[in-house]
C-alpha cells in the first residue's frame, strides 16, 4: 500500500526508510531514529509517553484525538497529523442518508417492526427543509454539500462563522439557540473540545420543535445522551440517528439500546475500509512534500485549539 501510494502521488519511496512494525518491540527498537511515525490513535495510546530525539512528524491516521489529550507526551518540536479529509466522502453519503432516513420516518418504522406492529407512517421529502449543520470541517462540509443537493436550506455553525458555498447562512456558535428554534434536522459534525462537550445539552435539545431529528456522526460527548433519549421517550423528537456514543461501546442493558425511534450506527458512518487507510496514506506524503518545500503542514493538528 505504502508503495502503491507513492507511486500513484509521483513520490519516490525509495527515498525514504521505512519501517513497519506490529507491537511494542518493534516500536521501541525503532522510534529512537524515527523521523516520522504513522500511526492510529489507540494503537498510539499505549504507547505514550516515549523518547524519540529525531521526530518531525506523528501522523495519526483519525480525524479526532481527544482521547490523546493532554498533547504533553509530543516531542519538543514534532508536528502532530490528523488525516482530515480522508472521511469526507463517506461522512457525506451517511449524513444525507441519515438525513433522508428521518424525513421518511424509518426510525420509527423500526421501532414499530421490532413491536410487530403495522402503523402506516408517511414521511416527506427534504427540499426546502431546514438543516443545521454544527460543524463545517471536512465531515460537516460534506453532509453540507450532499445537503444542498436535495435543496435543504443549510444553515452552517462554526467557530468562525464564514460563507460556505454550500450553506444557505452560517453561524457562530452564540447563534445556535436562535437557530434550533427553526431546525427540522440536526447533524452534531464537529470535534470534541472543552468549547463543545455537552453542546446538545437537555436546555438545547428543548428548543428543537416537535418532531426534529437528530443526527451525531462528530463525538459521543457532543450532547446529552440521557436527555435524547428522555426525548425520544416522550415523543418529543420525530427520531435520532447515532454513529457516535459515551462510552463506547454502548453496555450491555444501556437504555439507549432499546430507546424508540433511536437507529445506532456502531462508529462506523465516516469509514470506507477500501480506501480509508489509502486515502490518509495520501495526505500523509501530502504533508512530507509540504515539509520538504517549507510550506504550512496540511493537515497540522492543533493541539491548542484541539482540532
């Protein structure tokens, strides 16, 4: 793969030493002399903290990783990776499946089929409708795209809120009351920060109207899960759509297993497994070219920002 990936960039592999290595041996004789590590983020966990005098550069094949945090263990000096980008197209299709499945009421289908129970249901179709995307990196931007597509109205919600060309409006985050108010579909698409713990909090999840739905595909932690589901209990919301859950996996007997209207994707939605390892592969030598010509790191983690 490494080879293949190379070639198909126009990058030398032979110019570089690599080594691949499959357990903690294998790191520790080699990450002395390492310049670069690629890496996954629980394979990485482990691990830390460790000596590595000649690292420039940890690329950590996940978008989100706050399970790394604090970034103390980084070597003075070494630029820590994320492979952004490599989820996008897959987070794109599942975020308007999502999307499309709650305007057709399929939650509720399902809870209804588990039941045995016949309940004629009609949903409706999305042009027009309002969706609130909070988030507008590479998972966000895309539902945001696939979105317009359908003719949703999409309102955008990030930090610095600037046009985004498939956003009807977007957003700070100090607008996001005033906008759940109108929200018929939600997608939680953003990092886990200290900023967005509890975002969707049980006060927010209050302002939706009747029969909104909600979709996380971003960090389990982004909202209250106990309060959806007291929600979706009462009625209060048309259905949810989780990819993403605190903890995971979900316990054995959690009422989140068997809450109404509730369809549970088991942290799956962003990843394609017949290109995902490829894919951050690509942006990997992406950020190894950017080195070598001193232009800014593409896909450079901010491990102040956490993101």
């Amino acid at each position: 793969m490494w080879a293949r990936v190379a070639a198909r960039l126009g990058e030398d592999a032979r110019h570089h030493v690599v080594t691949f290595g499959s357990d903690r041996a294998d790191f520790e004789a080699a990450i002395g002399d390492a310049e670069a590590l690629v890496t996954d983020k629980d394979v990485l966990a482990p691990l830390l903290p460790f000596h590595a005098p000649h690292l420039k550069l940890v690329f950590v094949a996940n978008a989100g990783l706050d399970n790394l945090a604090p970034f103390d263990w980084l070597p003075q000096g070494a630029a820590l990776l994320n492979n952004r980008g490599a989820h996008a197209r897959k987070a794109g299709e599942f975020g308007i499946m999502a999307i499309l499945m709650l305007a057709s009421r399929v939650p509720q289908m399902v809870t209804h089929q588990r039941a045995g129970e016949w309940r004629k249901l009609w949903g409706g179709i999305v042009d027009g409708r309002r969706l609130t995307v909070v988030g507008l990196g590479a998972l966000g931007g895309a539902v945001a795209a696939q979105a317009s597509h359908f003719g949703l109205r999409v309102t955008g919600v990030r930090t610095r809120p600037e046009p985004h060309p498939d956003c009807t409006e977007v957003i700070g985050p100090d607008e996001l009351d005033a906008a759940l108010a109108s929200t018929e579909f939600l997608v939680l698409a953003c990092p886990l920060t200290p900023a967005t713990r509890n975002l969707l909090d049980r006060r927010r999840l209050a302002l939706l109207p009747p029969d909104a739905g909600v979709v996380n595909i971003g960090r389990g932690p982004l909202l209250d899960q106990e309060a959806l589901c007291d929600a979706l209990d009462a009625g209060r919301l048309s259905g949810a759509i989780l990819d993403v859950f605190d903890p995971e996996p979900i316990p054995s007997g959690h009422r989140i297993w068997n809450t109404p209207n509730l369809i549970i994707s088991p942290h799956t939605a962003a990843d394609n497994p017949g290109t995902y390892y490829e894919l951050s592969l690509e942006r990997f030598f992406a950020d190894l070219k950017a080195d070598r010509e001193g232009r800014p790191l593409p896909t450079r983690f901010d491990v102040a920002a956490g993101y």
